[in-house]
C-alpha cells in the first residue's frame, strides 16, 4: 500500500524506501521523538537534520492540539513550519498520553482530522493502548475498538497512515491486528511494548513480536512504538521492524546516562575519553559530566542521538552484508535479557525461514549459540532429508575438499557399493560431498574448529583411511575424479533432489579451481552450465537453465514474467515485482529461478531479491536481477536494470 519498496535484505530485515509528501524515507530509519515545542528540544530538528543526516522526525499530534500557541501555529502553517523542519513528519495520537494520563479529552475523528489538517506525512490511529498484563478478553474489546477506529481512519485519510498494532500479549490478538495494521494501513505500528522495552522484558517482546509477525504483510513498513535504545535495534530489526521512534536519547540523559550500542552507562562514570565524535571533539564526555542543569542535559541528549544514528547506520550496513544475526548476536551480550530475548527468538525458526536467504557471503559465529540460527536451522533440516536411508558414513576431520585429500578417499568398496564420508564440523557430522556448502562450508579448515590431534597431513589421513576401511577398498588408486563426478551430482541432488540430479544428461563435468582445488564449475560440452560459488551453491547459466527446465515438474524453480515485461527481462532488465504472474513458492531470497514467460519458454535466470509470497504485496521495486539472459552473453555482475513500462 505505502509503495514501500526493498531494496536490499538480510531475512526479515530490509533496506527499504517509501515516499512521503516531504521526501522519502529510507529504512530501516530513526525517528526521534521530538517535542513540538521548541523550548523543549534538547536538540530541534534543525539540527538533526544538518548535522546528523536525520530526515524523519516523529511528534505528539496530541500535545500539540491540547497547547493553544502551538496549535495555532501548526493550524496557521502547518506541523513542518512549527517544527521548523522541511522533512517527514509522522505525528501520534495521543494514545500512549491516554496510557499514561488515564484520559485524552480528544476523540478519535477529531484527532485524526486534526493530523491532516496540520499537513502530517504519516498520520496514527488514535489506538487503546493494551498491557502486556491485560487479559484476552479485555485485550480483544480494546483490539476491536481500536480496529473499528482504524476503519473509519482509512476512509477518511488520503494520506499515509499508520495502524498501530494491539492485543497485549495474546498470539491470536496479535496476529489479527497485525493482518488488520496491514491491510488498512500503510504502516504498520507495533504498540503496547513500551513496558516491556523499558523494563527489558525482551523475552515478552520476542513473544510478541513471533505472534506479529505472520500477519504483518510486506508492503507495510513495520513501525516499533518505543523502541529507541540503540542497544534494541539490530534485535528488532531481525524481525523486520523498519522504523523506530523514541524518547529514549531524552529520556536517558534526563537522568545523566549515556546511551551506546552496548547498555547504557551513567555520564559521571565516565572519566577517559571513550568517543571521538564530532560533540567530543567540542567537549569531551569527561566535561560534559561536571557540567549541571540544561546545558548538561541537551548534551548527553545530543551524544544519545549521535550514538543511536551511528547504531542505526550499523545496522543497515549488516543488512546489506548479509550480518544482521552476527550483530545481533553481539548486541546482545550487552544485558542477559536480551540474550534471553534473542534465544526467545532462536526458539521460532518458522518466523523466519520464508524468507532466510539461500546463502550469505560470510557465517560468522558469535558462539555456541550462533549455531541455532534459522540458516542453520534449515541446512540441518534439508541435510537430514538428504542422507536418509544411507548406510552408515565414515567420519573424516573437517579435511578440505581438495584433491590431495580426496585422492585418498575411496567412494567405493571392492564389491562395488558407496562408501560414504562424513565430515566433522561445529554443526554436527556432514556428508563430505557438501561440506563447503553454506554455512557449513566457513567452518572447513578453519583451525579452531577442527580437533588439534586431528590434525591432518594427507599422509596421515590416508593411515587414518586404511585402518577404516583397508582391505575392503582400493587404496592405491586416486579417487580424485570419482569424488569430483560425485559432488557434481551431490551439489545438484542438493539443490534439485535426486530425481532431477539422476535425469540431468551423463555429459556433466565437473572443473577445479587449480588454485584452490575446490569445485566452481559444471560444463557441459566444454561450455560452463552452472557456476559453484564459495558459498557451494550450484546456479545455472543460461545454457544450465535450459538443460534443466525440461527435468523440473511444471512451475518448479520457475518464476513466471507478464506478457510486457517479457521484452525487457529478455534482454537482461531486472523484473520488477508488479510484473511477476506466478512464482514457486519453494523459492528463497537469493536463489537462480527460471526467468520464463506463460508458455514456459525460458527468458533469463535471475536471482531473487524477494521471497514468492512478498511480491504479490510489493508493487514497487525489483523481484529478481537477471544474471544471464537469452539475448546476451552471461552478465559479470548485476545490471543496473532500468524500470520496464
Ligand atoms: N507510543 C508508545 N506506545 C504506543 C502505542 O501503543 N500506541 C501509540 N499510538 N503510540 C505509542
Ligand atoms: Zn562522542
């Protein structure tokens, strides 16, 4: 609905964009909470914006119609001119004020008008904000009220808005308010957390936030009502929250503390100079602490903001590489209830599966825990189904997959039947064939992980071989090619299942880097078919493509392109979300998919950026990049890809 557009992702979380009538707004996105009284503002808009880049600002629509002058103001020239600020505005309601005050006298028609009257970019429902303790049936009149009223919102308002999303504590609440946040409004708003942010009650909000999250579609953009200490963000963004309002930096240095990405610290503790930032420079922290009053709290507000828009900005960065889990991971060593909140949300993995990529450009771990993430999670799952009903494997060290390794390893005994090779990772016991295969591939040959009495020159290996399996195999001869024509079916049984691995042509071979030993290509004919990435993926060239589709039951792997994008995605353009007809709901973010048209003639291969379910939700942006396409020579890297008609 809001035209809300991804651009980059790392699961849930992404790099978005949407428009506003005063610009747009990137995401994930800081909105500092700002009082609509200049006296009040430890730091005014103004500055945030030339000095921290900060162009989305949220306010009080409440405080500002219950205040005379300021009303007057905002009624006369707008909220913009009265915050002094030329970028987005999203003005709330009243409601948390309702939360805290027992009452507003302001009714929810009227302060709605009263948002587009003053010319807000993103208008909120004057929502019932509900208790973490509130039980369901209170919980659900509160939810009903409040949906009634967003109803009657999303008549009456043209513009954007945001639907905050209620129900307590309650699963079901929740996920019918989050369906209804995103059907009625652009922005879906996650409220009544405020508690639980405060008194780091993460566990709750994970909860909360597993139960919101299957509603929630993927045209809205997820607001968290609250969720302001920079600490929070990388975990919150995890499952998908996109925009971020809160007091905290205010809240915070009223009571002298300073907030950082990893807890909060009380400003006089601090006696060495911790930061380098463009305010310490002006004065230090250590300063800042002996001085009193206004000045010293508009400072320490100051460095909260700096410290939060930093944080922020590390966030969106470990989306785009693809180590969000790591930093959240990180984070959360900050406090045990956040860590707590974190293996809350380890505990839920099908939140985030349908959209956990294919692979990533690096699996880092944090520690032990690292181990339960979703794309561990998956590749443990997809593994078991893959080695069922094999006989029992041989266990090597994580050995390297390179050939003076593999020379020594039989595949087959003396009788003819496979001998199969498991290899020890951190993850668990691996079939040898794809232990380079993401995320099991970061560990092979790294020394840490690997038993330090295992460690393995090929000459002792090819002891530890015959005593496994001497006498029954063939240990003079080199076992090189056989292991490199076995992975080659292995990777694409992998990625394919065995039938379409058995059915693909005999002439499929297999080619190692000579730098490296490991496997990067299947040619066929001498010309490449699919490329093998560090990441142990098999993708498909054009020719690969071609080779494969008449092998994959219908609609397989496919994602199928509207008549007039045909042209376009034909000469190698991007597919842009609103062109796509059909896709294969077994597809993943990151994954090659047949780029065909409705008579399944194969136009491109692409790689997606979404995953099949969100496309139909996103009418703005890309669906898949073309990597190879039938008009051209294969793509070395992403085209630009302009937009098709
Ligand atoms: N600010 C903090 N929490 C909330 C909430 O639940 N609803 C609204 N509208 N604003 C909030
Ligand atoms: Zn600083």
């Amino acid at each position: 609905m809001t035209g809300f557009e991804v651009v980059e992702r790392d699961g849930l979380a992404r790099l978005g964009r949407f428009d506003t009538p005063h610009g747009p707004i990137d995401t994930p996105a800081l909105l500092p909470v700002v009082h609509p009284d200049p006296a009040r503002q430890p730091v005014s808009p103004k500055e945030m914006h030339e000095r921290l880049d900060v162009r989305a600002v949220i306010t009080s629509s409440y405080i500002v119609w219950r205040t005379a002058p300021l009303r007057a103001v905002a009624e006369a020239e707008g909220i913009h001119r009265l915050l002094g600020h030329d970028g987005p505005v999203m003005t709330d309601s009243g409601a948390f004020q309702q939360h805290a005050y027992g009452s507003v006298e302001v009714g929810p028609d009227e302060i709605l008008a009263f948002q587009s009257a003053i010319r807000s970019d993103i208008a909120t429902v004057l929502d019932l904000f509900t208790e973490p303790e509130s039980s369901h049936e209170a919980a659900e009149a509160a939810l009903e009220a409040t949906l009634a009223r967003a109803r009657d919102a999303r008549r009456a308002r043209k513009g954007l808005l945001a639907v905050p999303v209620q129900g307590g504590s309650h699963d079901d609440l929740r996920f019918r308010s989050a369906r209804a946040a995103s059907e009625l409004g652009d922005i879906a708003a996650v409220g009544g957390v405020v508690p639980l942010l405060e008194q780091y009650r993460f566990v709750e909000l994970a909860r909360i936030l597993v139960a919101t999250r299957p509603g929630l579609g993927a045209g809205s953009a997820v607001h968290l009502f609250g969720g302001g200490h920079p600490m929070t963000f990388a975990f919150a963004a995890l499952f998908g929250v996109d925009l971020f309002d809160s007091s905290a930096y205010h809240k915070f240095a009223r009571r002298g503390r300073l907030l950082l990405p990893e807890g909060s610290v009380a400003i006089d503790e601090v006696r060495d100079p911790i930061c380098r930032c463009f305010l310490c420079a002006e004065r230090p922290l250590s300063e800042v602490a002996g001085l009193s009053g206004p000045e010293r709290e508009r400072r320490i507000a100051y460095h909260n903001l700096v410290a939060s828009v930093e944080e922020m900005g590390r966030v969106r960065r470990a989306i785009r590489d693809g180590t969000l889990w790591e930093l959240a991971e990180r984070r959360a060593a900050a406090h045990p209830a956040l860590r707590a909140g974190l293996a809350e949300a380890r505990r839920h993995p099908e939140v985030f599966l349908p959209t956990e990529p294919e692979s990533r450009r690096a699996f880092r771990e944090t520690g032990p825990e690292s181990r339960e993430r979703p794309a561990v999670v998956r590749f443990l799952r997809h593994l078991a189904a893959y080695a069922a009903g094999r006989p029992e494997p041989k266990r090597v060290p994580a050995v390297a997959l390179r050939p003076e390794y593999l020379s020594h390893l039989p595949i087959r005994d003396l009788s003819g039947s496979s001998v199969y090779w498991e290899a020890v990772t951190p993850l668990g016991p691996v079939p040898l064939e794809l232990s380079e295969t993401y995320p099991a591939g970061p560990y092979l040959g790294i020394d840490e992980f690997v038993d330090p009495r295992s460690h393995l020159s090929p000459a002792t290996l090819a002891k530890k071989v015959e005593a496994a399996v001497g006498g029954s195999a063939d240990l003079d001869r080199d076992w090189t090619a056989d292991w490199t024509r076995f992975q080659v079916r292995s990777l694409l049984e992998w990625r394919y299942g065995r039938v379409v691995a058995r059915d693909l042509p005999p002439s499929l071979v297999g080619e190692r880097s000579p730098r490296t030993g490991r496997l990067r290509a299947i040619r066929s004919d001498s010309e490449v078919v699919f490329h093998i990435g560090t990441d142990g993926v098999v993708r498909p060239t054009f020719r690969g493509a071609g080779l494969l589709r008449p092998h994959l039951p219908p609609g397989r792997e496919r994602v199928v392109v509207s008549d007039d994008a045909r042209p376009f995605v034909e000469a190698g353009r991007s597919l842009f979300a609103r062109f796509v007809a059909s896709a294969d709901p077994a597809l993943v973010p990151g994954a090659s998919a047949l780029l065909v048209d409705r008579s399944d003639e194969l136009l491109a291969v692409g790689r997606l950026l979404l995953a099949p379910h969100e496309i139909p939700l996103l009418s703005r942006g890309v669906a898949a990049r073309v990597v190879a396409h039938a008009r051209g020579p294969e793509l070395p890297s992403e085209p630009a890809g302009e937009e098709a008609p």
